[in-house]
C-alpha cells in the first residue's frame, strides 16, 4: 500500500515533521498516562460500545449517547460507514481527504469532482447546491478545508444540509480540524445533527490532543439505522483500552486546549507574515497548518535541510508545486523560515 499522507517519519527518520497538523503542544501528560494505564489492563478485551468514552463525550457535547460510534482513528469510520451505505454515485470537492476517494473505490462508486477555486480559499461556495441532485447517495465535505485550511460558511453548511435532507442524500461533514478554531461552536454542525437524519459528523482525538499513534475517532449522526448497520460492519474491538482511556482523559483538558488554540493563532499570524516577506505564495489558513505554492522543489529542498513537509502534488484538483506546512512552536516555525528563505536567496542566485 502506498503512503500518501503526512507524517512519513518512518521513511524520513530524524527529522523535523512539519508534514503532519497536530497539536504542537504534543499530547497532555494525562492523557499518555491515561494510555498507560490502558496498557496494564491489556489483559482484558476493550469494551466495543466505549460506555465510558461514549458517556463521558456525550455529557460534555450535550448529545444522546446513542447518537455516537467510535473508531480505530476517523479514517476507518469513513471506510465503515461506504461499506455500510454502498453508495453508488458521489459528489466531492477538490482538492481533498484523499481517503474519501479511496473508501468509495472499495465499494465501485461513481465519483464526480467539484473543483474548488484558489481564489476562494479552495472552499466551496453556493454553486456547489447547485450540483446536488437525487441522482447522488453520499457527498463528502470537510470544515476546516484539508488541505487550505479555511473554514466553510456555516449558513452554507446548513443549507447543503437542508438540500441533502430533501434528496435523500448522505452528507459526511469532516470537522477533525475543527477544535483548532477559535470558538468551534460557531462553525460546527455537531449542534444541527439530531435536525438532519442525512448528516454524519466525523471528528477524531487525533489532532487537537496530539495522539495519532493511539488512533481513536467519533461519528455523529441522529440516524439510529446507519449506526446499526455501520456498527455490524466494523470489527468489535477496534479501539483499544489505551485509546478508550487516552480519549476519557483527554476530555477533561479544556486548558491545554485553550492555549492550543492561542499558540496556533499566534504562530500561524507570525508564519504567514514571515511568508509574505519572503515572497511566498500561500493560502490564508484559519487553522493549524498552510498551503504553499512554488516552482522550486520544496519537499527535497527542505528534506535535506532536515524538515518535512507535506508533497500535495498527489491532491487532485492541486498537482504540481503546492506544498503544505504545519504550524508548530515559535521555534521550530523559526527553523522553518530561515530554511526558506534561505532556500529562496540561493533559486534567486542560480544555486
């Protein structure tokens, strides 16, 4: 299987990983403890229903319990749930998740492009209503964008909600970066979903607690049926014991979240500022990471100055010369700009 995403620190060793978008701050000292004490009881099976979790996450976001199913990260809840509505026809901007592509692949579905524009942050727009029709099952979005990183109009979001609700169609709503926002509740759908029987809301632990090796993901939705029914597709002990505990712990860090949110912000002004000076092509981000455009060679150019970043050429509706960078601390983000323009004096001089 060929890799295609970020954090490739196994191929590219001993470098600084600015390919993947987590939480600078890495993950809470009581959310790896919480894992570890996971460990020691590795001699049970996991709990598949996650009670713990499920009712832990469903007090503090003020939804039924039952409206929740977890996964082994929110990539296998997107295959889960294509396996479990085998669509046959779909609607997907680009550029995007890859994995979207890949879980209707597996089941032979019909794929149609939305091709978004650089000039709108690659975010949709009202034109995008204007494709929906009975003729799709399943149309996939994704608030922050991946990879520009720019949120989506929630009014917006509500009428393609309302739209989908009328044509039967399944809306997959991707909001895992959404927790990198400065007030989440004023962009995400989570409120809406007991409103759209059509609407599933995908979210993970992963990046806002900064623990992608524990691989833990949520799904939203008011449809009992599709849960039913994607709860028979996966395996049952998908996310283990360290996960379940890490997820549990990770509930109660409202703090490092806050300051998550407050370096991110900071730091993603500076970069872009810096960015500017340099003369670099970049796409405003409301988030934790950036999109980049050059002609240079970036990805090995910054390879062997010992930083990684993310090669997009492989997002369709992006190609050639655009690159994405994640916002990290003050000084590794420091590391990174001397590396380009350093990179961006020697294309200038013929090196």
């Amino acid at each position: 299987m060929k890799y295609g995403h970020g954090g490739d620190i196994y191929t590219y060793r001993n470098m600084l990983d600015f390919s993947v978008n987590i939480n600078p701050l890495g993950p809470p000292k009581r959310v790896t403890e919480a894992a570890k004490r996971g460990v020691e009881l590795a001699s049970a099976y996991p709990d598949s229903q996650c009670r713990k979790l499920r009712e832990k996450l469903a007090r503090k976001q003020s939804i039924p319990e039952d409206s929740y199913i977890f996964g082994n990260g929110a990539a296998e809840l997107i295959y889960t749930l294509v396996l479990a509505e085998r669509p046959k026809r779909a609607l997907i901007p680009v550029p995007a998740f890859s994995e979207y592509e890949q879980a209707l692949r597996t089941v032979g579905c019909e794929i149609m492009y939305h091709k978004t524009k650089e000039n709108n942050f690659f975010c949709i727009d009202e034109s995008f209503i204007d494709e929906l029709d009975e003729s799709f099952d399943i149309v996939f979005l994704c608030s922050p964008v991946n990879p520009s990183g720019h949120v989506i109009n929630k009014k917006l979001l509500q009428r393609i909600a309302e739209r989908c609700e009328d044509l039967g169609v399944r809306l997959v709503l991707d909001e895992c970066f959404v927790e990198f926002l400065p007030d989440p509740r004023k962009y995400s759908m989570i409120s809406e979903a007991d409103k759209y029987r059509q609407l599933f809301i995908l979210r993970a632990f992963t990046k806002i607690y900064a623990m992608p090796g524990l691989r833990l993901g949520y799904g939203i939705s008011s449809d009992s049926e599709l849960l039913e029914t994607m709860g028979r597709m996966r395996q049952p002990w998908s996310v283990s014991i360290p996960a379940q505990e890490a997820g549990a712990a990770a509930l109660d860090e409202d703090d490092y979240v806050m300051k998550a949110r407050q370096l991110v912000a900071g730091e993603r002004e500076y970069l872009e500022a810096e960015l500017y000076k340099i003369g670099m092509k970049y796409i405003s981000s409301d988030i934790n990471f950036i999109l980049l455009y050059t002609e240079i060679n970036l990805f090995d150019a910054m390879k062997d100055r010992g930083i990684l970043i993310r090669n997009c050429e492989n997002y369709r509706g992006l190609g050639k010369g655009w690159y994405r960078i994640a916002v990290r601390t003050h000084e590794e983000n420091s590391s990174l700009i001397n590396a380009l323009r350093d990179i961006g004096s020697r294309s200038k001089n013929g090196n």
